[in-house]
C-alpha cells in the first residue's frame, strides 16, 4: 500500500528541548514496534536491512511478531526504547505518548492520522503534543523514517534502498515520493529517507539540523510543499552549509507570493514562487523542477561534496549528442568554455588526425575499445581544467550481450580522472543508457552516473547553487500588523520615501487653476531638476492623484510635456475632472533608462524586493529578477545590470552612460524604508525610477528619481 498521507498543515506546537530525543529516534540502538499489521511491516522491514539492535514488538494477545518476542505492554519492555513506531489510532496514540515520555523513550513515529489534517483533529493534536513532553514525535499522519546507515527502519510499507555506509538524506512531505525515491536505479547512495507529517512537533528544519550533524551524510535533498517555519529553516540550512552538506530543494507550490495584491505590478511581475525561490537563493539552496534533477545533483554533490565551477566540457564518439548537450547547456545557461591552444594540441597527439578537436568533442570511433587510447584521450581532455568533463555514452540492451567495448570506456574515465584529479561524470542521453550495474559500480568509485541531457544540465546549475556560500539571512515583515490597510497617493508616498533618501520631483499639489499655474512658474536657480530655468516657464507632468488611482496611465491622469500657464489650465481641468487633488512635477526628460522597483508581503518568507525594466511597459517586457530584501548591495547591483533596462544603462549601441551608482543608491534608501517599517507594509512599488545620465550637466542633480510611488501599510 502506498496511499498519500501527508499534509501541509502549518506548525500548531511549542518547539522544546528534544534535539538529543530526536537523535536517539533517528539512529536507535532499540526499537519497539505497536500495532498490528503496519507495525508486523516495521518489524521485517528491520530484519531485511539487518537492524543489530533490539527490536522489542509490544502487543496484547500475541507471544511472537514476525519471529521477534512480543511484549504485553509498555511496562514490560526490558528498558525505555530509542526508538518507536506507534501504529495504532489516535486515541490510544495520545495515552501510549505520554506513557512512552514518562519511561524516557528516546522518539516516537505517531503513524495514525485523524488530528490537525482532519475536521475535528485539532484538539487531538493539541493534546499529542502536551502528551509527548520532551521526547520527539515524528508525525502525527506520518509513514515513518528510514535509516539505511544502522537498518533502523521505523517503515511500514515497500522500499528500494540496501545498507549503505555513507550517503545522501532526503526530507520530504510525501510519503509516496519517498518510497518512490528509495526505487531509483542510479546507484545513488541514500542514507536516510525521513518524513514529516503533520509536522506537529519535528519540522523540516529539525531533521536537516539531526541529519547534517551525521558526518555519514554527504548531502541532503528535500521535497517541499510548505515550511512551517521559515528562519528557523534558514538558520538549519545555513548550519548545515556550515558542516559542508550541500542541500537540493524540490518545491511544489510552496508560497502563492502574495497574489492578493491588485494595487501594484509587483506580484504580477514577479510570479507565484517568485519569493520562495529568492528565499532559497539568499540561504544556498539549489532548486530543482524535477525528481530528475534532484538525483542528478545529489549525485553530483554526493561524489564531489560541491561544485564551484559548473562549465561543462563534453566527449562523445557522435556529433548528433554534441550538437545536442550543447544546446541543453544553452538552454540551462551552463558555460562550454572554449579549448587554449594547448590543450587542443594535447588532445589532437592522441587521437586520428581526422578528428577536429572543440568543446564539445566527437572523438570518433577510430579508439572504440581500445581502453589506453582512450585513457590518453580522456586525459588530454581533462587536462583543461574544466569544472566537470563529462563522457556521453548509452549502452546497448543487457540482453545483447555486447557491452565489452562501453565498460572499456567507462574504465578509461576512471583512470583518466585518476590521474588529473577531475570531477568526470558520465552521461546518458536517456535513463535506460545506463544499467544499475554499471551506475552502481561507478557512483562506488565517484562518478555519478547522469541520466537525460536537460535534467542533467539543470542538475549541474542546481549543485553549483547549492555549493554557494550565503551569509545568515535575517528576514523582514515574516510577523505582519493585522491593523486595516492604508493607500496613499502618490504624493504621500514620494514624500515618505524621500524622508529616507528617495529623490523625488520637486512640485506640489494643486486643487484650482490658479494654484495650478503658480506652482508650475519657473523656480529660481536652486530647483536643481527644472532644464529650462530661463524661459519663465517650467517643464512639468501634471497627474490626477488620489489613494483610489493606481494605475493612471490606463485611466489618461497623467499628462507630460506640459509648460506655459494656459497649457498648464487647461491640463488642469481635464485633471480635476478625475480627481480634485493634481500634483505638478518637474518633468525628468533626460532619463537613460527606467526600473520598477517593488517590495511585496509573502505569507512564508516575510517581504521581498522585486527589480525590474520599468515605465508603462514593465508588464509588457517582464523583465524582472526578485530578491530578499536582506540581500547585500553587491548583489541588487548584479541584478539591476542583469536587466534589459541594466544593459542600457551600461551604455547599450553607443548610448550615454546612465548613474548607475545613483540607481543603487535610491534602491537601498527604498529597501531601508521597507525595513523600517516591515510590520506594516502591505505593498509598496516605485515605476519607474529614472535613472539619468553619468554625465549630465548639472551635476548637482540627483541620477536616479522616482517619479511614481505607491505604498499601502497596514495601521
């Protein structure tokens, strides 16, 4: 049976003092198995992988379970166990609970469902938890925990995995996928496979915390459909880091990022997990798409701890496969760097001189199955120093029976790698190209055996992510006010920005014709915006501001290019005429280029900061990156140049350089507001913000202005 039980109830406990309780329950030395024929499939589950500890079966009417001694009750186990499986419902769960933490049990797996994933489950829960003390519970609603490293399999169902003496844990929110995941064919080594539950007392961060702290555990892979609790998981993602285990993240659906908001573009821009994956970009973690993936780069981290150069370079005996892994790399921006002169010259020595020597490489088959040749080949080729070399190869069906001349290439690489001390991997161009003999046999020597050209790029860019160091990330607005929500109208906003160091039109507003006209009269010398200081009458935009008007272009409320007092009448009221309120600004008409830039409220991660290629088309163009807003300024600039709007500020065909320091600038001032005020932003969005030349002629002028704002705080 393999029926979903999972949930992604948020956290309803205390967190306590059970992290010694919680290693005696993952690695026990005693096992005690209650219930009927779920806890009988613990029991041979043990026997099967070779579990050296006691296995202690506790039932009513039985003497033996599954050839093991079987108990009454609790009080007449030989000792408080490390571990247990807790196999019966929910009412008796609770009260063998609190019995099994009085008698100094080490944890417990609470197997029966009907609490907080259930209608009326919530005091059940409740009272679980009160039950259980110090002593962890895994669950409740939960299948159970594998421990390949000991044989402590507290598992009631099928798996795949075999003892292994170090290897990868994976954490996931399934207990399907996680039986799944133990069937893999490509000699990956698993050590763990844990799941959660309902998640009541042991959330995901605790298990990374326990299986980090386990120098058998090479990396860790985690399946994630929501996190409870999300600086908790990023301060055991960084401990982990800390220890050297790498962490690869499978997410499904784990945050709607907001997608109430209807005021600003900034939740449309940035995409329904737009914050989750810049929340697991700012703590190094690697996000992968597919379960694919998440084989491929744990192998990958498995056998090379962390990848800090993921360029790509590529042997194959078929110009069909380069041509194709060098479109994947394309396509999963993985660099295929280019060969030195000399290390084409190597290569060419030891191969017939038809063959055209690149990157990618057909070396032909004028060497198929010659294992030396090969070998020197292979070496010449590793000996550029390319982040991985990888041997593309697919061997024929068992049942042929000629598969002499492919295990000849797979030792070659192995020596090859041997003697250049290379990361070498070897790639299938399909997931039937590599037998689990053959991928068991290579993983056993380090080298992961990769299956499907795009899964495995994408895996390549994953481990190399991953690999990443991250500073502690402190995250803002994870507790929001939960006052009534405020708008403010442009002019309110621009103000409140500027108090922190925002540049903003000079200007004012309007409510008659009259105030209309004197405000847009040339100021004197000091209004360092206005380019037309000698024509007795400034360049102004004219808008029709109100709390109740977001987007105004699509409404006609913005009006540019406006000088002159009767020009300046007239525009006002064709404004009046959509709201009373008519803010008259220095028109900004030298700007290089333009950004949106937003700060939205996530219900998991707390605020985050969206960039983009702003003005009228930012919906249109798409062109945005999304970050945490504790991010350092290094990285937002990085970001802002990555943008098509970033491009043309570094002088795009000849055009003039835009301020990009004073760009920067005003987003750091944008994103200090946000954090001084992280409780009650709801939304706050600057589009655009303009960014002017480097080179302007008044250079008392600010290089970047928001000309357009919007905030909503929560009171």
């Amino acid at each position: 049976m393999t029926t979903e039980r999972q949930t992604a109830e948020p956290f309803t406990g205390q967190k306590k003092n059970m992290s010694h309780s919680l290693t005696r329950l993952l690695r026990p030395s005693s096992i005690a198995v209650i219930g009927g024929k779920w806890a009988e499939a613990v029991v041979l589950s043990c026997v099967e992988v070779g579990f050296k500890g006691d296995i202690w079966p506790v039932h009513p009417h039985k003497d033996m379970v599954a050839g093991h001694k079987a108990y009454a009750d609790l009080a007449s186990l030989p000792a408080a166990p490390d571990a247990v499986f807790l196999g019966v419902n929910r009412q008796t769960s609770i009260a063998m609970i609190k019995e099994l933490s009085a008698m100094g049990a080490g944890g417990v797996v609470a197997f029966a469902s009907g609490f907080a994933e259930a209608e009326d489950g919530k005091a059940y829960q409740d009272a679980l938890i009160a039950s259980a003390g110090d002593m962890a519970v895994l669950g409740p609603n939960c299948y159970g925990m594998i421990n390949y490293l000991d044989g402590a399999l507290l598992w009631p169902d099928v798996h795949g995995g075999t003892p292994v003496e170090r290897g990868v844990a994976i954490i996931t929110q399934s207990s399907n996928l996680a039986i799944n995941l133990t069937m893999q064919l490509g000699g990956l080594p698993i050590a763990y496979t844990l799941t959660l539950g309902n998640q009541a007392m042991i959330g995901m961060a605790d298990l990374i915390r326990v299986v980090a702290e386990d120098d058998r555990v090479t990396a860790i892979g985690l399946h994630i459909e929501g996190i409870n609790d999300a600086p908790a998981f990023a301060a055991a993602v960084h401990d982990a880091k800390a220890r050297g285990k790498n962490i690869l993240a499978l997410k499904a659906g784990l945050s709607e990022a907001a997608q109430n908001m209807t005021i600003s573009h900034t939740a449309s821009l940035a995409g329904g997990n737009a914050a989750s994956e810049a929340f697991f970009d700012a703590i190094g973690i690697g996000v992968v798409h597919s379960i694919e993936e998440m084989l491929g780069g744990l192998s990958l981290l498995h056998c090379f701890g962390r990848i800090d150069d993921p360029s790509l370079m590529t042997m194959s005996c078929s110009g069909g496969e380069a041509s194709l892994v060098a479109d994947a790399a394309m396509r999963g921006d993985v660099p295929m760097p280019a060969l030195s002169q000399a290390v084409t010259e190597a290569i060419k020595a030891t191969v017939n001189p038809l063959v055209t020597v690149s990157n990618p490489f057909d070396y032909h088959t004028f060497d198929w199955g010659d294992g030396d040749r090969l070998a020197k080949t292979f070496t010449a080729c590793m000996s550029a120093e390319i982040g991985i070399t990888a041997l593309i190869i697919d061997f024929p069906k068992p049942e042929l029976g000629r598969a002499d001349a492919w295990k000849t290439a797979l030792e070659s690489v192995l020596a090859a790698s041997h003697a250049t001390g290379a990361k070498a991997i070897i790639l299938a161009s399909m997931p039937e190209g590599i037998p689990h003999e053959h991928a068991h046999w290579l993983m056993e020597r380090g080298i992961p055996a990769m299956r499907g050209f795009d899964h495995s790029i994408a895996a390549i860019a994953a481990a190399y992510k991953a690999s990443q160091s991250k500073p502690p990330l402190t995250l803002a607005g994870i507790t929001p006010s939960h006052g009534d929500t405020e708008a403010y109208d442009e002019r309110q906003a621009k103000m409140m920005l500027a108090k922190s160091g925002v540049s903003i039109p000079e200007g004012g507003i309007a409510t008659s014709r009259e105030q209309a006209v004197q405000l847009a009269k040339n100021k004197p010398a000091k209004n360092k915006l206005a380019k037309h200081k000698l024509t007795g009458d400034r360049l102004v935009v004219m808008k029709a501001v109100s709390a109740e008007l977001s987007h105004k272009t699509e409404l006609g409320a913005v009006r540019l290019h406006i000088r002159g007092a009767d020009m300046v009448a007239e525009t006002y009221d064709a404004l009046a005429a959509i709201s009373p309120d008519v803010l008259i600004e220095d028109m900004i008409d030298d700007a290089v280029a333009e950004l949106i830039i937003g700060v939205s409220h996530d219900p998991v991660v707390g605020l985050y900061l969206m960039l983009g290629s702003g003005g009228v088309m930012a919906e249109l163009m798409r062109d945005t990156i999304t970050l945490m807003l504790d991010v350092p300024r290094e990285q937002i600039k990085q970001a802002v140049l990555s943008l098509k709007a970033g491009q043309i500020m570094q002088g795009w065909r000849g055009q003039p350089q835009g301020d990009i320091e004073a760009a920067i600038d005003a987003i750091m001032a944008i994103r200090s507001f946000a954090l001084a005020n992280a409780s009650q932003i709801s939304e706050l969005e600057v589009n655009p913000l303009m960014v002017r030349p480097q080179d302007r002629s008044d250079k008392e002028a600010k290089g970047a202005v928001a000309v357009d704002a919007l905030i909503r705080m929560r009171s």
